[in-house]
C-alpha cells in the first residue's frame, strides 16, 4: 500500500501544490500513447531488485509495472517521489489500486529526502523535462545511488531542424497546459554532462510534439 513518508507536508518536503486541471486530465491525455510506452516501462522496469526509486511518480503510471515486477520477486523495495500534490494523490490511489506496497514521498528530484547510497536502481521516465534544474537533480540520483546502481532513464528531447525551431517556438505556450513541460530541452547533453556515465543510450521517434525520445541507462562514473 501507499504510505506518505512520514509528516511531510509540502513546504517541508520543497512540494508544490501544483495543476490540478493537468492531474485530471493526465491519465486520459497518457491514455493515447499507451501502446507506445508500454514497451518501453517494461524496458525501465525489467529484472528489477533490491530498492528501486521512481524519480517523479506522476499519477502512477509506471506503479502496474512495477506491481508486476514485484510480484515475481519479492526482493524489490519500491520508493517513489511526486512533487505536485494533486498528481501525488492520485499517485496513492494508483498504487492502491494496483496492490504496490510503495514508499510514496511528496517531495522534488533536486532535493531527494533519501540518504546516500540507499539505491540499486532509480527510473527518471518522462520527468526531465518537468524538473526545475535537471542538472541539480541528477547530482542528487548519483548521491542516492548505490556503487554499481544503475539509472533507467525515458525522456524526450529537443528535434533538429525545423521541429526543433517549432519546438522552441511551442515551448513557453506548451508550459502552461503541461506542468512545466520543456520540449526543447537538451536533455542528451544534460545526461552526457551529468556525475553519471551513460551506458546505453537509444534514439525512439515518438508522436509529435514531443518526439525524439532516449531511452538508456546509467551509472556512477569511475
């Protein structure tokens, strides 16, 4: 079941109140690209154990996959983060829903309320482009991760061309409707520059506007 980390309250835990028309309205928006991402949460979810962090559980998305995951192997303990708190709660009733015995902080990804080297596994799916500095947030998944933890990561990223001019052009409208959304960040650079060294990285086309995507991992530099 969810739990909510204590007596956290937004202002403690650096949470913000949030987009309340954009919580409603995520799980029907996310619903259209369900047949996309499915394989793709499988790959950020696959052969998981140990303790595992959701970096930026939105309303729940990837909680049915790794309810699943934590089915076949009791090992994995299952920790997650939201920032908002209207995506949070729905977040708890997902988690609920789907039986996901998860550790449920409402809390950002700049400012992790874990202890150093708590994690074997953290999953940033489709959260870069919401966060303040990702730069900030990475340097704190490299504290949190253990030595030889791994970060899973899915994100969109800046086009080329003519795309990526629209791209820019959408991107102060595209915000405001979408929680902060960047769909011109450079988010390749941002992961290649991080503490982390990437591993694997792959480049995904994905529905428009925010298309491409990268789907890879991570892991602490040596």
């Amino acid at each position: 079941m969810s739990q909510q980390g204590g007596s956290e309250t937004p202002e403690r835990s650096g949470a913000i109140d949030g987009h309340p028309i954009f919580a409603a309205a995520y799980d029907r928006l996310s619903g259209f690209g369900e047949g996309f991402l499915d394989e793709h949460r499988a790959f950020l979810t696959r052969d998981l154990d140990g303790s595992v962090l959701d970096l930026g559980a939105g309303t729940g998305d990837l909680f049915p996959y790794l309810a699943s995951v934590a089915g076949e192997n009791p090992d994995p303990s299952v920790h997650a983060i939201e920032p908002d708190l209207h995506m949070y709660r729905r977040a708890e009733r997902t988690a609920e829903k789907e039986g996901l015995d998860v550790d449920l902080r409402l809390a950002r990804a700049e400012s992790l309320p874990h202890a150093d080297d708590t994690f074997d596994v953290v999953i940033a799916s489709v959260v870069l482009c919401t966060i303040a500095d990702p730069d900030r947030a990475l340097r704190e998944v490299g504290r949190v991760l253990r030595p030889g933890g791994e970060l899973r990561f899915l994100e969109h990223v800046r086009a080329e061309g003519y795309l990526g001019r629209a791209q820019d052009l959408l991107t102060p409208l595209w915000k405001i409707p979408a929680a902060g959304c960047h769909l011109d960040r450079d988010t390749r650079t941002t992961l290649i520059e991080s503490p982390l060294e990437t591993t694997e990285i792959e480049r995904i086309s994905a529905p428009p506007p925010a298309t491409p995507m990268l789907r890879g991992t991570a892991v602490e530099r040596r």
